[in-house]
C-alpha cells in the first residue's frame, strides 16, 4: 500500500480537478495499474478503475454528485477543505493486484486505436 493525496484520489473518483498537481493523478492512476501510464492514457485507465476505486474509497464516491453540484457553482475551494477534514491530508491505496478487474489493463490501453 502507498499513500496518495485524498485531493488526488478524490479527482479521479469525481471527474473533478481537485488537486493540485496534474503529476499526481498521473501517479496515481500508473500506481494502481501497475503501469507506467502516458497522459493520453489517463481518461481510459480511470474510466477501467471507477469500480475499483469506487469500491476502495467509498466514502469519497457516496459525495460525487454533491462535489460535483459544488464545483459548477464555483466553490473548489471549499471541496478541497472539506474533503481533507473530513477524509484527512492523505489516503493509502492497494496496488493493482487486489483489482482483478485492470489486470489486462495494460494490454487494453497498448492495443486500443487511440
């Protein structure tokens, strides 16, 4: 298990850009797939971990729809502070092996016509 930032993860669960760092998503998406992701990767390797994620992180997927409401009305700010006392600074996340489901991941990125 590693850390990650809760805004990172958060991010990737929600469609919303709440960290800030671009690199950490990039991290963090390439650490649970074992795989050492490309930018034009991301989209699809978090779209293939929603489940997971979803399942890892509950807690954080359960407020989508309100982070979501929050963001269109333009308070990021109060998300972002939200989400880390609620949730703390940072989160530990399992590694690909505990996801069967992103275990061809890699093949399915290499080999998709994108």
């Amino acid at each position: 298990m590693k850390k990650f930032s809760t805004l990172t993860i958060a991010t990737v669960i929600t469609d919303r850009f709440l960290t800030p760092d671009f690199n950490d998503v990039k991290d963090f998406l390439s650490y649970i797939t074992g795989e050492n992701l490309y930018t034009h990767q991301l989209p699809r390797a978090a779209d293939k971990c929603e489940k997971f994620l979803n399942k890892s992180f509950p807690q954080i997927a359960a407020i989508k729809g309100w982070v979501n409401d929050q963001c269109e009305q333009g308070k990021v700010k109060l998300v972002q502070e939200f989400l880390i006392k609620c949730f703390g600074e940072e989160l530990e996340v399992k590694t690909r092996q505990k996801c069967k489901a992103l275990h061809n991941l890699t093949n399915f990125l290499t080999s998709a016509p994108f």
